[in-house]
C-alpha cells in the first residue's frame, strides 16, 4: 500500500551538507530522516512509485549552515528508498528557509506545517503530491 497524498513530514534536527568531509555524520543525518520518517507513516507502506512535487522548508533557530541548496539533498536522498523509490520521481522542487526574525507569511493551514513554525527548535517541513499526470 502506498502511503496516502499529499504526504506531510516533520524531520526534526539540523541538516548536513551533501558536501561535509565528514561522511559519517551525512550517513548518519540521512538514517535519521529514513527514521523520522518511517515513525510518522502507517506500518506496512511501501515506497511511492510515482511522479512528486516536493515542498521543502527549513526552520532553523539560527542562520542556515549549509547553503540552502547543499542541506536539501540529503534530505531528499534520507527520503529515498523509504517515502519514494528515488528522488529522481521528484519532478518540481519548492525550497524555502524561515530564519528566526524574517516575517514571511504562508497561506498554508495544515496542522504539521503549524506545528514546524511553532517549533523551538530546527526542523524541517515536507510535503509531497502527485505530480503531472498522477495528480489526477
């Protein structure tokens, strides 16, 4: 069975770049995204098959390290194998960052989103749709 759309994550914690020299700490994030994630689905799901749209937004409680786009890959790869087979069936990618003090309104009233913008501290909102033709 696959996992119902939209699909809304939580991954709490800090992201590592895809580009840290210390490839055990990115082994090591990427397990930890595979696990928050399996934790917030219905036991016995198996990977999306489909074509995704994929929103990304960051809750930093200080200024984002790494670069926006160096933190999102191993995110996405933490996804795959787990959420969807491949982050290759991503289709269209919205990324954003909410850095304490920076007032950027969202028309988005989805109980995980609130909780991510109520949250004291870094965590990261996901949200996944049929993309294309597999939206219908």
């Amino acid at each position: 069975m696959e996992p119902d759309l939209p699909l809304e994550l939580l991954v709490r914690g800090y992201p590592v770049s895809h580009q840290a020299k210390r490839k055990k700490a990115l082994e090591n994030w990427k397990n930890d995204v595979r696990r928050q994630a399996r934790a917030q689905m219905e036991p016995g799901h198996f990977a999306l098959q489909r074509l995704l749209k994929a929103t990304v937004y960051f809750f930093p409680q200080a200024e984002l390290e790494p670069d926006l786009d160096n933190a999102t890959k191993p995110v996405l790869d933490g996804l795959s194998q787990c959420v969807y087979i491949d982050d290759r069936q991503i289709e269209r990618l919205i990324i954003q960052r909410f850095e304490p003090g920076r007032v950027i309104p969202l028309l988005d009233d989805s109980p995980r989103f609130n909780e991510a913008v109520a949250s004291d501290e870094p965590i990261i909102y996901i949200r996944l749709e049929a993309f294309g033709e597999d939206a219908r």
